[in-house]
C-alpha cells in the first residue's frame, strides 16, 4: 500500500475535499448550537428554520462521512491513484452504516468512560464538588482521557471493516490479532495520540480568543482544518496499518502451507 503522504500528495484535491467539507461541517455546528441555544444569545430561530438547518448540516455531514470512507477504502485499494468525487461517495456509501453502528456504540461507551473519568478527578482532586462547578479543562482532560483508554478501537475497527469487508462486531472480535504495543502498532498510536494531544492544546490555546473578537472566527477555522486534516492523516495510517498486517499473516500462512506441501512432497 502507498506511503500515507504520497497519497495525500497525488491525491491533493480529493484530500482537500475531504478536509474543507468536514471542516465546513464543523464551524457550521458551532454556529448552529450559537444560534439553537437561547443560553448562548440564540435560541430565536422559528422551528421550521431549526429542521430546515438541522435536516441541512445532517445532509452534509452523511456526504462528508462517505466522502472520508470512500477516500480511505479506495487508499487501500488503488493507493494513490486519483479518484473521481463521485466514485467516493459510491464506495463510502457502502460502508457508511457499518461505520454508523459502530461510532453509535463507541459513543454510548465513550459518554460513559468520560463520565466515570469526570467523577473520579472530581472526586480525588477537586473535594466532590458541584458538577456545574467543575473547570472546563478538567472536562477536556478526561475527554482526552477517554480517548486515550478508547486509542484501540478507535484507530483500528474502522480501518478492519474497510479492509476486511466486515461487519462492525466482527472487526470486535478481530481487534486481537492486531497489536499497538510493539512495531508499526507502536508508531500508530504514538501519532494518534500526539495528534490528540495537539489538537486538545490547539483548541484550549485558540479558545481563549475573545469570543466577541473577528478573530474568533479565524480562530475557529485553523482549529477545523487542523483537526480535520489531522483525522484523515490518522485513518489513512490506521488503514496502512491494517493492511500491512494482514498482507504480513497472509505472506506467512502461504509460507507455512508452502512448507507443508514441500514436507508432504518429500
């Protein structure tokens, strides 16, 4: 499989693609929570404008998803040949519900292992206070954290599904054979989580612009394209990832079947 960079290089506008779109999702989103939530000055918008907005961003992002799926899935399987929009979103969408089952249950898992992150720091370094008492950034550390303990499914289950064609509870069940302590498992992981650790110090840094500032949304801007380049940079790794693994299993199984037979011949 190409080099993850040599792909994003010869495949640069399909890359692009991928990231503004996501990107554009994302400050869409903030901007809509402003104007939805009447404790953030909004909250105005008649209901009809609310489900036209809501039914909009939703659009977008189920075309985003199979623009990033198809992207990785065909990284996988035509390196980096350049690929047509069109023939992204037609291989994304076959894998976009596989995905969608399992970031639901990664979500519900994550939502509790974030809360029970919050209740312990806030029971052992803050004195049990008040929930609605509690930091922001203590609730971005253990947002962080979370993602730390969840680093192994979150990397690996999409990357199994695309490139083992299979069904969300079956890349479960294959997550053994894949190891992140040692190897190139080891350097998967040291990249995730340094881009975690980047994204959490580049957020913290760019949110502290005055949020009545023009700046605010420059700020929010460099913040979605560095998150959303940082998340297809990691997907394609995890995918190289998978791949290399299952070339290097089926490259021993031959080996010991070719063994086997010259044991058998002789």
């Amino acid at each position: 499989m190409a080099d993850v960079f040599l792909i994003l290089k010869k495949r640069w506008p399909e890359a692009t693609l991928v990231i503004v779109f996501q990107a554009g999702i994302i400050i869409v989103m903030e901007q809509f929570s402003a104007l939805a939530i009447p404790t953030q000055g909004g909250g105005d918008l008649p209901e009809w404008a609310l489900f036209l907005l809501t039914a909009g961003i939703t659009a977008f992002a189920v075309i985003w998803q199979m623009l990033y799926l198809g992207f990785l899935a065909t990284a996988y399987t035509d390196g980096s040949a350049p690929q047509q929009p069109g023939r992204l979103v037609s291989v994304g969408r076959y894998f976009f519900w596989r995905i969608m089952l399992f970031q639901l249950l990664l979500a519900v898992v994550y939502m509790a292992v974030s809360f029970m992150a919050l209740g312990i720091f806030n029971t052992v370094f803050l004195g049990g206070g008040e929930p609605a008492d509690i930091p922001e950034w203590a609730v971005r550390l253990c947002s962080l954290a979370a993602v730390v303990i969840l680093a192994k499914p979150i990397l690996i289950v999409p990357a199994i599904i695309i490139v083992r064609n299979c069904r969300p509870f079956a890349a479960l069940s294959a997550l053994k054979e894949y190891k992140l302590l040692a190897g190139n498992g080891l350097r998967l992981l040291g990249l995730f989580l340094g881009c975690f650790v980047t994204l959490f110090l580049v957020s913290f840094v760019l949110g502290r612009v005055d949020g009545n500032s023009p700046y605010r949304y420059v700020a929010g801007a460099i913040d979605a394209i560095i998150a959303s380049t940082a998340m297809l940079v990691i997907g394609l790794s995890a995918v190289q990832f998978v791949a290399g693994r299952n070339l290097a299993t089926e490259s021993t199984e031959t080996a010991e079947t070719a063994e086997e037979e010259r044991k058998e011949n002789f």
